[in-house]
C-alpha cells in the first residue's frame, strides 16, 4: 500500500485551479496524478474529455448482482491568491502541527485521498471484496461544474449504482463526526450598470446624470430589509420547515454564539429574526454581494464620473427552492429597481439545485431511497462510534456541492456525505491546510463502511 500522506503531497504539488488557463499543466498533472493511482489500484480508468477539464472515471470489475458505491471527488482547487499572504507556498506542500498545508489540501484532494486510500486498503485485505465501486472525479467543482449535467446524461447506464459516498463537506471539530443531510444550493448573476459613453470630468458634468455606481448602490441597498430578511417577492415561500431534530442535533453540536462572533472578528450578528446564527447558516437563504466595482481604485484621488461600474450578486438556496424560481424573482427585481436613467445588463452566471437526504431513523416517510443507503447509514454511524468515539450528528451544510443535486435528479442516486474539514482549515483562503489525524480517521470509516456494504 502507498503511504496516504506522502501520496497527499503529490497530488498538492500539482497546482489544478480549474478557473485560471496559466494553470493548464498542472491540472493535467493532477488529473493524471489520480488516474495513475487508481489504476495501480486495478481499477479500469477512463478520462472522459469535456469542453473544458476531463472527468475521471474508473471502475472496477465486478459481478452485476453486487452491490454498486460511486465515490465522488474534485481534482481542481480554488486560486491561491493572495499569494504573499501564505506562509509557505501553495503548492509546496508541508505537513507540520500534524496537518498538511497548500491549497487543495482540504478542498477537495485530501478527503478525496482519504476513499482513496480506503478503497486501497480494504481491497488489499480482500481482492475478492463483493462490492462494485466507481470513483467519479471531476476537475470543473470549483468553476460551478459546467460539464457534469451533459456527463451524467451521456453515462447515466454506467453509474446505476445504490448510493453516492463522499467527503466534500465539514465536520466542527476533530471529534465530532458529521454526516452532511442538505447542503444549500447558489443562483449568481452580475449586474453591469452603465452611464454616459465614457468616463466624464465630476466638475464638468457632474450634477447631470446619474451615476451609475449610485445606481447600483440603491439598487444593492433595496435587496434587503433591515432585520436581515432577503426583499424580493417569493423568496421565502418554498424554504422548507426545519424538523425539531435538525435544530436538536445543531443545539447538541453546543457552539457558543459569542465564540463564533469572536472568530469572525464583527462587533455584532445580523441574523434575521427567529434563528440562531448556527442556524441561519443551515436553513436560511441568503443574498450575498461577492464583489463591488467602478471608477478610480488607485492610490490618491480622481475626479471622475464613470461609465460603468458592476456587482456580483449570489444567493445561497435552501430546499425546497429551485434556481429557476429565484433567479426569476431576482432579474425581475433587478429590472424594477434599477434606475431608469442608467442602462444595465443582467449577466447570469451558474447555479445549483440544494440538496437534502433524511436519515433513516428520523423520517416515516423516506420516499425513493434506495434499500442499501439505510444501511450505510446505519453503517456510518457504527464505524464513527468505533472510530471517533461518537455518533456522527446529521446536519445541513451552509456551502454547496451542485452536482449531489443533479446525480439526484438524473440518475436518482442519494449521497452520504462525511465531512472531513475543519473550520480552522482555511477552504478557499491563504494557508489551507487539513488536519491529518481527521484523515486518518477518514478514511478508517470510509474502509469499515465499504466493507459493511459488500454483499452477504
Ligand atoms: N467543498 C466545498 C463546499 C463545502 C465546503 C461545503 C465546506 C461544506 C463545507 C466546495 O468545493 C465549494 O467550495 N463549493 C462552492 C460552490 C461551487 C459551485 C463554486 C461554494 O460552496 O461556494
Ligand atoms: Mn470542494
């Protein structure tokens, strides 16, 4: 067996930043990286080529009657940017205070490693293991998965599988295992506000037009109310009630508030009314401004009226609501509210279904789940008692895995999702790291838990 941790430093030292073309090699590298150990594995790899990055897919050998897992994973990472505020490179990897640091360390290739790993080990105590499994591991998660929906339509015959197993979601401390049951889902967009044809001296003309960074700003300022609620017609209307035992396992979870404010570094919360903060994370939608521009950003001053000037807008869904619903309730307050003497254009961006799988124990009614998720629930929280010395909490996710929606929707697959980064693991911030001990943990219940599902 190869050692996982030095494996882990490999496959950081590829820098695959799936959104920026000056990162071409090294996505290749990693890409390349993984399907060589997955066929030292004797798994049959195939990488099947997409507009943009390939989507590895391999599988192995197995009777039709055994039982099926796919293992999903990401091969690409967010940019390392701001470089110099990283203690040591991104992509040079250093394991030190018992962690892994670079970027991608957490975010997504050591939870991938940690299946991966798994899988190696319990086929090497059992060759013979009567379990099919597929990892299916793209390199386009941190772009909004643009290829995946057309992927899974053309291969939909080759993943008929009972359940969908992963690590691309959180746990709060290294003690505590989590199984992720909802993650919330995202609708983006850009506004681009345009005003006159270029930018204009503000003495010799200001006082005649709207500027359209004021347009914008009114328009910013509209989209909420003041306790915190998103104002846009609707948008509450399909929130789906939260069950008294998702807010019982987050009050077991025992976070305190002012511990939380502490570690953000804000004077106050600003939590619409009738949730906790831990709460509102997990069962409340959101609107977000991502990103605000326009007019002079250098040092000193300018006096200057500009032409255009642009907002990057998200929200975070919750189920029941549908990207199309909101995105509609959000282009046509856009269209309302902007004033009418700036012209603007609406620039959509990607979007993601939310997603949510309820426990067996804690639902009469678990319509259409597959026989076998049953049991790997039940076999995911054996192996976490064994494990981690407790049973995992079931709690939604803030943040959004999009495909686990639509392997939902196409192939009708269910997801388990373990969460294995920590909050201090700094996902898509300078020094990331992941913790090691949680990937050891990891992947031994990933190991006991592919054993348990194995048929007889
Ligand atoms: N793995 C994360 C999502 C995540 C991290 C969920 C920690 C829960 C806990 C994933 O790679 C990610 O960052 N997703 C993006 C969305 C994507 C479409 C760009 C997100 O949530 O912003
Ligand atoms: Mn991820």
């Amino acid at each position: 067996m190869f050692d996982p941790v030095e494996k882990l430093k490999e496959f950081v030292r590829h820098p695959s930043v799936s959104t920026d073309s000056k990162y071409r090699e090294g996505m290749r590298g990693a890409q390349e990286f993984v399907s060589g150990l997955l066929r030292s594995l004797e798994f049959v790899v195939e990488v099947v080529k997409t507009d943009l990055h390939p989507i590895i897919l391999a599988q192995r050998a197995g009777e039709p009657n055994w039982p099926h897992v796919i293992i999903y994973g990401h091969y690409d990472v967010q940019p390392p940017d701001p470089l110099n505020l990283w203690q040591t490179p991104p992509f040079e990897p250093v394991e030190r205070d018992g962690r892994l640091w670079g970027r991608g360390a957490a975010d997504n290739k050591g939870p991938l490693m940690a299946h991966i790993t798994a899988v190696g080990r319990l086929l090497e105590k059992n060759p013979r293991l009567p379990l099919r499994i597929s990892f299916l591991i793209e390199g386009e998660e941190e772009t909004g998965s643009p290829s995946f929906l057309p992927f899974l339509a053309r291969h939909r015959h080759r993943l008929k599988a009972d359940l969908v197993f992963l690590s691309d979601t959180g746990l709060p401390r290294e003690d505590q295992p989590v199984v992720t049951c909802g993650l919330r889902g995202l609708v983006l967009c850009d506004v681009e506000a345009t005003g006159a044809k270029s930018d204009l001296h503000s003495g010799l003309h200001g006082g005649v037009l709207r500027n359209p960074i004021q347009a914008l700003a009114e328009l910013c300022a509209s989209l909420h109310m003041p306790d915190g609620r998103v104002n846009l017609p609707g948008f509450y209307d399909d929130v789906l009630e939260v069950e008294p035992w998702e807010r019982e396992e987050l009050r077991q979870l025992g976070q305190k508030e002012e511990a939380y404010r502490e570690f953000l570094g804000i004077p106050a919360f600003h939590v619409p009314p009738g949730y906790t903060p831990f709460e509102a994370i997990r069962f409340l939608p959101t609107l977000e401004f991502n990103g605000i521009g326009g007019g002079y950003q250098g040092e000193g001053t300018k006096t200057v009226i500009p032409s255009k000037a642009f907002v990057k807008i998200s929200c975070r869904l919750v189920p029941n609501q549908t990207p199309a619903k909101i995105r509609a309730v959000l282009s046509a307050a856009i269209r309302d509210r902007m004033p009418h003497d700036v012209s603007f254009r609406i620039i959509d961006q990607h979007e993601g279904t939310p997603y949510t799988v309820v426990p067996p124990d804690r639902s009469n009614t678990p319509k259409g789940q597959a026989p076998l998720l049953a049991k790997a629930f039940r076999a995911v929280d054996a192996a976490a008692v064994e494990v981690f010395g407790r049973r995992p909490l079931y709690l939604r996710e803030g943040g959004s895995v999009p495909i686990i929606a639509d392997i939902k929707r196409v192939l009708g697959i269910d997801s388990i999702l373990l969460g294995l980064s920590l909050p201090e693991d700094n996902l898509h911030a300078p020094n990331e790291s992941f913790n090691l001990r949680v990937m050891q943990r990891g992947s031994a219940v990933s190991e006991k838990v592919l054993s348990a599902l194995a048929c007889g």
